[in-house]
C-alpha cells in the first residue's frame, strides 16, 4: 500500500489546516501520527469503523475517510505552537483495538508533511 500525504504548511496560532492522504489501497485501519523534532513518534488519529484520538488533540482535529476515493484527511482547527510537527499517515490491516495508537501496528506509512504553527 502506498501513500501519499500533502496540506501541510505554515499556519499561525489559531488557525487551520487539512491534511490529505492518498492510499493506493483500501486498508481496515488508518491513522494519523507526528513527530516532532527530538521526539518520538505520537499517534494523533486513526479511523476504524469509528474515529479514535488522542486526548491531546481531541475536539480540535477530525479524521474522516473517503471510501470512494481512498483518501484520508485531518482537519485542524484551533492550532497550537506545540502541534508543530511532521505530520504522517498511516494504514493497516488486522489492527486490534488495544494496539490502534502504536506506532508498530501500522504496517504502511506514508512520507511526513511538516506542519508549523507560529505563536
């Protein structure tokens, strides 16, 4: 499976963007996860059956799936400074629940897309 990740850019505090990913294929379970730089990997979002988040994003940003399209999008809002990140997607198959936010679940990952957020 190959994807292919874009939208990012700068933005200031407050404001928004959406990410887009491509996805060659149809996968059960995909994701969103960032990296800031000198930190590890953090999962962001993910959609399986249902959206998942993390605490420190929820009710800002929205994962939502395009079945038709394959594609995958990440909407920010209410940007902060410690958003800024490389932003990347990710997809899988046979992903429990319990293992949904772990960076070694996912099998495919596409290329970051660098997101920054100016105070």
């Amino acid at each position: 499976v190959q994807l292919q990740a874009s939208g990012g850019g700068l933005v200031q505090a407050g404001g928004s963007l959406r990410l887009s990913c491509a996805a060659s294929e149809r996968t059960t379970t995909v994701a969103w996860f960032r990296q800031a730089p000198g930190k590890e990997r953090e999962f962001i979002a993910a959609f399986k059956w249902r959206e998942y988040y993390a605490d420190s994003v929820k009710g800002r940003f929205t994962i939502s799936k395009d079945h038709v399209k394959d594609m995958v999008y990440l909407q920010m809002n209410s940007l902060k400074p410690e958003d800024t990140a490389a932003y990347y997607c990710a997809a899988g198959n046979s992903i429990i629940l319990s293992a949904i936010a772990e960076v070694t679940a996912y099998h495919f990952w596409g290329q970051g897309t660098l997101v920054t957020v100016s105070s």
